[in-house]
C-alpha cells in the first residue's frame, strides 16, 4: 500500500513493485493498492489497484489523497487476515492502514521510506506536527514491524 505509484514518486514506484513480484514469484499473495490516474492492471503476476480520491477540488485537502473506496478495501483485506504493508508516511493512504489493523485487529508493516529524516521533516513542517498529533505518532506506535532502510 503507498500512496502514488506514479512516476513522481520515483523510488517506491520502482522498488515497491519490485518487492510486490518478488513477494509473488515466491508464492506470497501480493497486491499493491494505490490512489492516482493509473487504471487497474496485472504487473508481473501482481495485481495493482487504483482507487479515486474522494476530495479532488479543494487543494488542501487533495494532497492530502483521501480515499473512503481504498480505506473499506484495506479494511476487507484486515479482515481476511493479510499482512498490510504500508509505504511512507503523512498521508491518508499511509495512515489508513494503521486505522483498518486498530479497529479489525491484524498486522501492519511500515515502511518510513525516509520520510522521518531530519530534512524531510523540515519540509511542511507545521502540516507535519498537525498529522503527528492528531493520528501519524498513534499510526506508527501501532504498527507491528516499522522497516526501515534509511532515516
């Protein structure tokens, strides 16, 4: 799960697909569920889903990427028993997860990508301390496995 696979997401569009087909060359179930333009399609055995954002008009809260259709989707997959594996932070997408597994039970996986470094915390730094009081610092605490491969 990761907010943007589209190409100015850069390095998690590659590596998370990438972990994704190897996660499915090895046997694993894996499905990458995203918001953005990029329609539904098969990559390497994987199944990616796009879902629409909810708040397309209002600027501040578009970037936000509100999406209640991946929000009930992340739910039903809680409730199946996946694993959900969410990559990045500040984002609803990347919070949705940690939401699904608290109230469902459930394991969630994070994946900083960086985003908890000293300069990307600097960057939107007051919108930054508004999402970790309200919801980022509960949605990390609750997270089952944090991986982390840089600051």
């Amino acid at each position: 799960m990761l907010a943007s696979l589209e190409s100015a997401a850069a390095g998690p569009s590659y590596s998370v697909t990438r972990l994704a087909e190897s996660l499915t060359y090895r046997g694993v179930l894996s499905e990458i569920m995203t918001t953005g333009l990029a329609a539904d399609e098969m990559i390497a055995g994987v199944r990616r889903r796009t879902f629409a954002l909810d708040v397309n008009a209002l600027p501040g809260l578009r970037t936000l990427c509100f999406s209640k259709d991946l929000y009930r989707s992340l739910t039903e997959e809680v409730l199946k028993g996946s694993v959900i594996h969410s990559h990045g932070q500040w984002l609803m997408p990347n919070l949705y997860p940690a939401l699904a597994t608290r109230r469902h039970g459930g394991i969630h996986v994070v994946s900083p990508r960086g985003m908890l470094g000293p300069a990307a915390l600097r960057f939107s730094r007051r919108r930054k301390q508004l999402v970790w009081a309200l919801v980022q610092s509960r949605a990390l605490k609750s997270a089952a496995c944090i991986h982390a491969t840089s600051l």
